[in-house]
C-alpha cells in the first residue's frame, strides 16, 4: 500500500465533493471499492460487472489484458465505473494519493453523466446490478441443466454474440409493435379526405400488405427470431433475451465514449485545479493529467478529443473571440450553463457534428486516411476544402456508426421461411469474411436458410447460408 | 446543491484471493485453444522446434485466435487520425492489417484484429493432443504381448455404491443438508419438533468416490529406425526422416511401458548406430535397401525376439535403391514384415528434388503384407497426414 490510508481518501473525497456540489454535478450515490491489478483485470473482462454470466469469450480478453499487461504493452486504467445507482467504481490501491484523488474527481464526472445524459434514461441504472446478476444465475443454470449443459449453451452464446450489437440504436425513440406498423400502414394508405377532389384525380388506393412480417425492417435481430422462430427452446429464448439486454445496457457507452471521457476528464481538471494542491501534488497533476488526455498520433484518442471539444465549447460562451462573435453572434448562455445543456441531450455523433469546429480540426491536424496497397495513407487533411469530408468520415467512425446497419426484411423470403436481411450500405463493404462467419450464426439461430443483401464492390449481392453451407452470387 | 453520498470499501487481500472469478471462463477458452491447437497440429509438428526429446520443454505455438465473428466493416473504410500538426495528404501513416493502427481507441473491437497470440503447451502435452484420437491398428498380438500388468488409477466422478475408504465426506454431508432443507417442510407436520434435532445419514447421502483403473500393456515395444544414409539423403530429407521418427517413437512411448528405440543407418552396408550418429552423420555411396533390412532381422534375432517384443520398424529413403537390389529387398521386407507389428517404408522426395530418380514405392507395390505401408513424403506438411495414414493402415482393411 502506499503513503496513504484509507482516511486519507475518505478526507480528500469529502473535499472533491463540496466541489461537485459547487459546479453542480447531478450524481448517484457513489460506492468506491479498492481492488488489485487482478481484481482490476477481472472488472475489465467483464465490463466491470460484479456477477457476470461465464462464457469462454470473458476468458480469452482476461488471458489477452492479462498479456498485454504482463508484457509491459499496456497498462490498466486507473479506475472503472459502473452506470447503477449506487454508482460502482473500483480504484487501484497501487496508485499514488493524487491518482486516486483525480481518479475520483474523474469518477464523479462520469456519475453525473450516466445520471444526466439522455441516452442512459433506457439503462435503468437502479437495477443494473441486479440485472446483471439475475442473467448470471438463469445462465449458470442452464449450464448446470443436465438436459442442456455447456455446450449447448455455449451454442447459442456463441451466435448471439455474434449478432448481439445488430440491435435498434436509438433507444430513445418508441418501437411500434407490428399491430401498430399495421395500423399506421393502414392509416396512411387510405387516401386523406380532399375538400377539392371532384377536380382532382383521386389517389388509387394501395392496399397494404399487412401480412409481411416483420412489416417494416426490423433491427433488433435477436429479439425478432426469439419471437418468430417456433423451434428455439424457452431457454435458448431466454438466452437471447439475456444477450440483447445486455447489449442495450452497453448501447449508451459505445454511443457517448468521447463525450463521456471528455466530460470525466473536465471536470477531473476542473475539480483538481480549484482544490489548491500543494506543489508536490500539483505537479504529479500535471503530469498524469496529460498522460491521460494526449493525443495519440495516427489515432484519436476520446480522452482528448473530448476534452478539447468540452473545453473549445465553454470557452467559446465564456471568452469568444471577436471573429466568432461576428460569426456567431454574442453567446446567449453562460459557458457552465452551454456544456450542462450539451452534456444531457447530446451523444457523441451530435456532438462531435455540433460542437467540433474547423478551427479545432486544425488546431488538432486531425486528417484522413485510406488504404493504398499495403499502407495507410493520408487523404485528406482537415484544409478549408477538406474539413468536412474529414468531419463526416469521423461521424461514421464514431458510436455505433462503426456498426454496419442490417435490418431483417422478410421472415419468410420466397414463402419458404428463409430470412431475408439487408445491409444499409453506406459506402463501407462489410468484412466478408467475417459476414460470412456471422451468417452461419444467424442460420444457426434462425434454422433455416438466410440471406444477406449486401454491396460488394459496387456491386449487390446475396450471400446465402443454408443446409448446404455458403454461397454468395450477384444480383443483376 | 447537497453533498452526494459516498462510501468506500476497503481492499480485503483474502476477497481478492477467492475471488478469482474468471477462472472458469479462462479454463474453457483453453479448452479451445486446444480444439484450435488440435485442428492444426500438422501445421504445428511441421515447426522444427518440437522435434527433441524433452518432454518438459515448454513450446510455443503460435496460434490464430479463436476469433468472434460480429457484422464489421471491410478495408475499404476510411479511418480519421490525429497527426502532428504537419499532415499532408499522400503521406504514409502506417500498414493495412496492423492491429491498433489509425484507430482510436473509441475503435477497438469494431474492426477484426489479427488476433495471434502465443501459447505455451509442454510438449508432452501436445504429444496428448496429438495422439488423442490415434489408436495403434488392432493386430493380432502374440500371447505374451498381452499380458496386462500396469494399472494407474484416475479419479473419474461420483457413485453411489462404493467402500468405504472412498467415502467422500464432504459430499455426502453435503448431501445429507440438502435433503434435510428439502424434507423441513414434511418434517415438522409429520413428526413434531422433538424429531427436529436429529436427522441421520441415509443410505442415499453416501457418496464414494469412482475410480478408473487403466490397463496398460506390460510389454516391451521397440521401434527400429532404419534410414539411408548414403549420398543422396540431404539435410532437408534427413529432417523429414527424422520428423516422422520422433513421431512414432512419441506414440509408441504413450502405448507401451518400456519402448526401445533402434537405429540403423544403412548405404551400400548397414550398421547400428547412435543417436547422434543416425542424424548428422553423412555417409557416401550407393544404396542397398535390403542391408538395411537384414540388419534389422538380424537385431531382431538378437535381442528383440518376435514373442515377447511388439517390433515398430520404420524406413525411410529417396527410393534411390540400386536396381539389383530391387529381389533381395523386397524379400526382405517381406520377412519384416512378418516379424514385425507394423512395419512401413517412406518414400521422401521434397517437391523440386529431381523425379527421375528411381521409386522403391512401385516395388514395394508387390509386397502384400496387411501390416506394411508406405507413405511418400514430399513437404513437412505432409509428415503428419502420413502419420495417420501409417497407422490407419489396418483400419481400412
């Protein structure tokens, strides 16, 4: 242990927290728990779940952070924080005084935002724990189900990983069941009542066919074969169940990664600096903090990314410069009151298109790059011609943006129960490899034929798995 | 505002150590990790590495990770990056196919990685992988190669019936509490509280451990290792030779308590001879395949007589056999092969060497013996698939 007890801590977060409550950060109850690296490395397999479900998958990134640690490559983070209420976040009782203290600033940060930021509402962060476990116990059952046991477990595991993110992203908009797909369908099929219509020609009437299932393309791929294939068990059920909430719960962290660190890292900054740290400290402070947020060259790192875009944006309604007041007019809002409006109804796609200037593009040479032959190369950089092509290209690499869109058309293609899912090409083929692999998955969940409408080069094409293994051809 | 609460625990060294949870996540990924270790262990036993005697060595084997297939997006998908200040469009900022390059980490996990990783197996666990699925081919064994004396035992689940020493306490207290939770209920409105108190053992509780006697063969195995050495056998082929001879000495070791290894090198004349000797000495001349044969049955007459030795004889050449020797070899062989339990002849011919050469598979053609095989070698690949053919030689009859 080092030059510290655990009093230590529980003074300095007294402190922390009077400062929290000065800005007027919104968080949970906060549960801090001191844990070892290999306590840290367990959290980190399991996305910092205190019960977890087993599958061999949570093995294998233990054995990989475990090997990347040992060698040196990388190290652990300094903390981890659970979005439940109590909110849950493990320190590493190796680190200094003053990374716990940041540490803990930083763990307030990311509190608040679970507690605040629209995309958690959907968590319900009051069960998570509980939740986790729950899936924990159904799981651990069915393994130890002398009818069903691991393998057949991990059958369907395996699978439901595999297509677990293909799932509804907004989780803020409402899913209409198919009776109301139906009845909207219904609705707006029927030509609207026109005061003018002995003139006008009278729209035909296009019945609907309400007997297409699903009726409009559904993306929540897991849940839609646990509720149309009449062959899978009530465990096998229950599992995809268990894979999809679970996805929907890791939803609002993939989709608010810069925004969520950027925050944490803000306010770390902001709380530290206004504690008045003594010189020794201050120092170590310095140094940490620009550990955690520099950017990396060739890559971009959220940390900092998010940081200077939470920064350039308070600045700008506290401090803008003359250009940017003529530009922009004179800001209408406080800085505080411009970033706590930002950090409740944005995600990270929104954000980073709303609030990352061409200014801070280039002030942070962000740029571009490309596959040619064997290497990667610089594009296009972030110029007064290129900014927004670079710009658009980090929206699609960012959130669940970086996860192709597919969609379940038609449950019963051909009138043959084939299932028939379209990938929305958005100019990015998909792996084939990998859509070839991920398709058997699906075929192993669906039981029987199923199709992939894809791109591939140009061109639209149908990969297929079926009985008699992989095929793909051309359409047209 | 008011104050958030907070609370914090404090680090328990006994909870760490319990709570190792990823245990049996990481021991069933291991078990792939062997599956995938078994799927391509011809690739595996081609390294040169293993070849070598000691059984504790630890090897590594490069392994491609067991991968999990999601919907990603190709290479043809432009990444952003932050630069230095100086970007310029043309300029090189790494390799396609490198694992965390371009990406920031918001990225990982949504593009595959080449996931190689390193895995250290001792190599006397890779001979169990190896051979797991092998078995010797059924032959007709002489009485007193059957005698049955090695008995090891292997703890293998729970009985109900058992003696008493291998009564397992725990369990069956265990046991014991579990139907006491169940029966609670009964219990009370049946028999009133003084019962309450006293709840015996019952037959049902008791749980003995079971155990598993393996038989092993008591009997002496030898396997003899004949080889060309003459002029034309080259390093790569002698590699390969002996790349199959550690095999089969490997396998008969698993199968057999006491297994002697012979090894003959052979020209114009044969002689028994080391080790060492065997794999690096280089020899000159011609080739008389049968001196090497008859030096086999001649140590065989010796010391390893047919009735109580289960005799493995293995011989491989470039085939590059002088033509007159063609009759006596192949009688030769014949007599091996009578004596011996499986008796093969490997043809190496690394691909690119010269075809012309001459073949001793076409003569060996006419030898019919139900325990005699041959196999042609041409890369290191080839060793393991000829292996398996080798010893399913009977199988498929």
């Amino acid at each position: 242990m080092a030059n510290y007890s655990l009093q230590d801590l529980v003074e300095w977060d007294e402190r922390i927290r009077e400062k929290v409550a000065e800005f007027g950060l919104d968080c949970y109850p906060q549960e801090f728990e001191l844990c070892d690296h290999n306590g840290m490395l367990g959290y980190m397999a399991y996305s910092g779940m205190p019960s977890h479900y087993p599958h061999w998958s949570y093995g294998k990134s233990y054995e990989k952070l475990k090997t990347l640690y040992d060698h040196g490559v990388s190290g652990l983070p300094y903390e981890m924080v659970i979005n439940s209420n109590p909110a849950l976040a493990y320190l590493m009782r190796d680190n200094t005084l003053l990374l716990q203290v940041l540490t803990i600033a930083h763990v307030y940060g990311h509190n608040d935002f679970f507690k605040r930021n629209f995309t958690y509402s959907s968590t319900h962060a009051e069960y998570t724990i509980e939740l986790f476990k729950a899936h924990a116990l159904r799981v651990r059952r069915y393994v130890e189900d002398p009818s069903i046991g691991i393998e057949k477990v991990e059958h369907i595991l395996d699978a439901a990983h595999a297509l677990s993110l293909q799932r509804r992203r907004n989780l803020a908009i409402r899913k209409l069941t198919q009776a109301e797909q139906v009845q909207r369908a219904l609705e707006t099929a029927r030509p609207p009542d026109d005061p003018f219509k002995r003139i006008h020609q009278a729209r035909p009437y296009v019945e609907p066919n309400i007997r297409k299932v699903p009726y409009e393309p559904e993306e929540d791929v897991l849940l839609f074969i646990r509720d149309h294939n009449p062959f899978l068990q009530e465990w096998e059920k229950d599992i995809l169940t268990i894979v999809d909430e679970e996805s929907k719960y890791f939803i609002p962290m993939i989709e608010t990664k810069i925004m969520n660190e950027g925050w944490a890292s803000y306010w770390h900054k902001r709380i530290l600096e206004s504690l008045g740290l003594e010189q020794g400290l201050r120092l170590e402070f310095i140094v940490r903090h620009n550990q955690v947020v520099r950017p990396i060259p060739g890559q971009l790192n959220p940390y900092h990314l998010g940081l200077r875009i939470w920064e350039d944006l308070h600045r700008r309604y506290t401090n803008p410069t003359p250009e940017e007041i003529k530009r922009d007019g004179p800001p209408n809002k406080t800085g505080d009151e411009k970033i706590f409006e930002a950090r409740e109804v944005e995600r990270d796609v929104s954000f980073v298109r709303r609030y990352l200037t061409e200014d801070l593009m280039r002030d942070m040479d962000i740029f571009q790059y490309e596959p040619r032959g064997e290497d990667l190369v610089v594009s296009k950089v972030s110029d007064e011609e290129g900014w927004r092509a670079v710009k658009e290209n980090l929206l699609r690499n960012i959130g669940m943006a970086t996860i192709p869109v597919i969609k379940i058309e038609d449950a019963d293609f051909g009138q043959n129960r084939t299932l028939y899912v379209k990938h929305y090409h958005d100019g990015r083929d998909l792996h084939l490899e990998y859509a070839e692999k991920t398709l058997a998955y699906l075929y192993r969940l669906w039981g029987r034929e199923c199709v992939l409408e894809t791109t591939v080069q140009g061109k639209r094409s149908l990969l297929c798995f079926n009985d008699r293994g992989f095929s793909a051809k051309a359409l047209k | 505002m008011p104050l958030v609460e907070s609370i914090f625990r404090e680090y328990r060294p006994s909870d760490a150590e319990r709570s190792d949870r990823s245990a049996g996540d990481r021991l069933r990924h291991r078990q792939k990790v062997r599956e995938l270790i078994r799927e391509n262990i011809s690739d595996i036993i081609a390294e040169e590495s293993i070849i070598g005697k000691d059984k504790d060595r630890i090897i590594k084997v490069p392994l491609r990770g067991i991968k999990e297939y999601r919907f990603v997006y190709g290479e043809n998908a432009p990444g952003v990056g932050q630069g230095d200040g100086n970007s310029k469009p043309g300029q090189v900022v790494g390799k396609t196919g490198r694992d965390g390059q371009g990406q920031g980490q918001d990225r990982a996990g949504d593009r595959p990685g080449v996931d190689y990783y390193e895995t250290d197996v001792t190599l006397e666990e890779l001979i169990e992988i190896m051979f797991e699925d092998l078995e010797l081919p059924d032959m007709e064994r002489r009485a007193l190669r059957e005698i049955e004396a090695e008995r090891s035992s292997k703890r293998k689940g729970y009985r109900k019936v058992g003696i008493r020493v291998r009564l397992d306490k725990r369990r069956t207290a265990k046991q014991r509490i579990m139907r006491k939770l169940a029966s609670h209920h009964n219990d009370r409105v049946e028999s009133g509280e003084k019962e309450k108190d006293r709840f015996p053992f019952h037959d049902d509780d008791l749980k003995y451990r079971h155990v598993e006697t393996e038989m092993r063969k008591e009997s002496n195995a030898v396997v003899i290792c004949v080889m060309d050495t003459s002029g034309s056998m080259d390093t790569m082929k002698k590699y390969l030779a002996r790349s199959f001879f550690f095999l089969l000495y490997q396998f008969i070791t698993t199968r057999y308590r006491n297994v002697e290894i012979v090894f003959i090198g052979h020209h114009t004349e044969a002689s028994e001879v080391t080790e060492e000797e065997f794999f690096h000495k280089g020899e000159s001349g011609g080739t008389f395949i049968s001196s090497g044969y008859l030096k086999a049955l001649e140590i065989i007459q010796q010391r390893y007589h047919p009735s109580l030795w289960n005799i493995y004889a293995f011989h491989c050449s470039d085939g590059d056999n002088f033509d007159s020797d063609n009759p006596a070899a192949l009688r030769a062989a014949k007599e091996l092969s009578e004596v011996c339990n499986l008796f093969g002849y490997g043809e190496i011919k690394p691909l690119g060497s010269r075809y012309y050469e001459s073949s001793m598979l076409n003569v060996f053609r006419r030898l019919d013996a139900p325990n005699f095989q041959t196999v042609l070698i041409e890369r290191k690949e080839d060793i393991w698939p000829s292996f398996k053919a080798f010893l399913a030689k009977e199988k498929s009859q």
